[in-house]
C-alpha cells in the first residue's frame, strides 16, 4: 500500500496536500470509529482541545471504514481545508473555497496532529481561546520524550501485548487459538508497565515550575497527549483482567463498555482466563485517577455511553 494511497482513499473524493504546506486555517474534522475501540482516545483528545468536529460511528472492517482506511481499520481522521477566498465584491466579504483534504491513521498519530494543530492555530479555535499544550514543539526534550513514549507505548504494550491478546485469545475464532502467545503478551505486558510507571515516579524530580497539574504524568510539563495513550491502555488491561481494577479509576462498570475490542462480551480462551491481573500499584491507581476524572475524559466516556445507548439504531442500520 503506497502511501498516495492513503492519502487519497475517501471514496475518490480526497485531494492530497502538498507535503511541503502548512495548515494556515482550522480545518473540519471528522473522526471515524467506535467509542468502544481505539477512536475513544482521539474522542478524549479532541475533547481536551475543544475544536468543532465530527464523529461518524462505524464498525472496522464495515463499508464505511473502509472507504476511509485501506484496511477498513478504526480510528481515522478525516482532515478538510479551507481557505477564505474573496469574490471581488468590493464588500470585503469571503466565500469558504474547499483547498484540499487528506486522512490521518493510528490513533496516536492523530492525537499528535491534533496537539500540533491546537499548538499553532490557537488563534482559529472556535470555542476554546486557551489551547492546553498537549503536545509539546517540535525539536525539543519534551518532544523527544513525548514521541519516544508514544512509540513505546503503541508498540510495547499496544500492538504487542493487548492486541495480542484481542486477536488471539477473544477472537480466537476470527485469528486462530494461540494461548503461548497470549501468555508471553502477558508477560511483556508487565516489564513494559513496570517501564512506564517507573516513568511516572521518577517524573517528580523533573518537574517544571509551571506544571500544569498536580501529580505526576509522564512528561514533567504535565498531562499530555501520551497520557491518554497510556491511560487508556491500562483501562484496556483491567477491562481484560491483565491488571487489577480500582473501583474509583473506572467510574462507569468495568463490563459495561469494552475499551479496546468489540462491544460484545467475547468468550476468553483458556490462557487467558488462567492469567493472572498485575497488581495496581499506589502511583499507578492514583496516575490512572488523575486521567480519569479530567472533564474531557468524563465527556468524552458520556459520548460514549450515548453511543451505547444508540446501539440498537446503529445496528439496524446500514454501514
């Protein structure tokens, strides 16, 4: 798959910006996916932010993910420019013209663009005039730091334990049985999270002056758009009993709504259910509290229920 191809896949009806173009104008945005998966980070991002977007629901794999992904995958961002063009009245007024469109794919790669955006365009926003740094510049410690624990946390414990997990033990039937595999997910798991809340203890001593927040978070300056990476991975973990769940942490029942596979409950293969959760360390309870009881996560987790609420109407429709 090229990669003209995956900035041209929406029905025919994207137009590629040039790679070289700064974004001058806060463009429309419309999230794909479901609220029950990975979209749910960028739902909680975009709700950090407080821009005007879109949501289209949609299952992978469904007709409408895959006119947006080329693997018919979720969460994808479809991204709409626009600039002011003068229609040489004299009045001063403008006509919105369209300029071009493209797609952004992977959920932390959204949340990065999204941080981007809101770092440089604060003065576009529409409804929030003070942007929070999410994100931190480009060419910078705090950048480093923030797209290293980014990948680390897609492919260490995202991509190569969880997801393990989803493809082979829940959906065992779809991927084949592999409890081995499962089992050494597991195991990765648990040095990778050892990992990361190392980061979070040790995070105290580098804290800047104007930290945004009280407590630790991953980056010194404060929360960040890795947090929700991470937060919302280790709510995956207890929704699948890999660690140990607080009842103050997840406010909403811990069955009710998957946060990382299908808005079924699956049947778990045997290696799973033999597994053990880790258990829920005082800094990462209190870390994953912190997360939790930010107002964009509790909009973004009522969205989500809205959307459960609508599940029936969803289902009964043609996607």
């Amino acid at each position: 798959m090229t990669a003209a191809v995956l900035t041209t896949r929406i029905s025919g009806r994207a137009r590629s910006i040039s790679s070289s173009s700064s974004i001058t104008q806060w463009p429309k945005l419309t999230l794909y996916g479901d609220l029950n998966m990975r979209p749910f980070r960028n739902i909680w991002m975009l709700e950090e932010i407080q821009v005007p977007y879109t949501h289209v629901v949609c299952k992978p794999w469904s007709r409408v993910a895959k006119s947006i992904h080329p693997l018919g995958k979720v969460p994808a961002l479809l991204v709409e420019v626009w600039h002011h063009k003068y229609d040489g009245s004299g009045d001063g007024d403008s006509k919105d013209e369209k300029n071009s469109s493209f797609v952004v794919l992977e959920s932390a790669a959204i949340n990065t663009f999204l941080g981007d955006l809101a770092r440089e365009l604060p003065s576009q926003v529409l409804i929030n005039t003070t942007m929070p740094l999410l994100v931190p510049p480009p060419a910078t410690q705090q950048r480093a730091k923030y797209d290293m624990l980014s990948m680390f946390v897609m492919t260490e414990i995202d991509s190569q334990s969880l997801w393990i997990e989803r493809k082979h033990g829940q959906l065992s039937d779809v991927f084949g049985d592999a409890p081995a595999a499962v089992i050494e997910a597991k195991r990765q798991f648990d040095n990778a999270l050892n990992v990361m809340v190392g980061e979070i203890i040790t995070n105290n001593h580098g804290r800047t002056g104007d930290a945004r927040d009280d407590g630790e978070y991953l980056l010194s300056a404060g929360f960040s758009a890795v947090d929700i990476i991470f937060a919302h991975c280790c709510f995956w973990a207890q929704q699948i009993g890999w660690l140990e769940k607080k009842r103050s942490v997840i406010a909403s029942s811990p069955s009710s709504v998957p946060v990382g596979g299908s808005t079924s409950t699956a049947q778990e293969s045997e290696a799973t259910t033999n597994i053990s959760p880790t258990p829920l360390s005082p800094e990462l309870a209190a870390y994953l509290e912190r997360c939790s009881s930010r107002p964009a996560f509790l909009r973004a987790k009522e969205l989500r229920k809205n959307q459960v609420d609508d599940k029936e109407s969803l289902t009964n429709s043609k996607l």
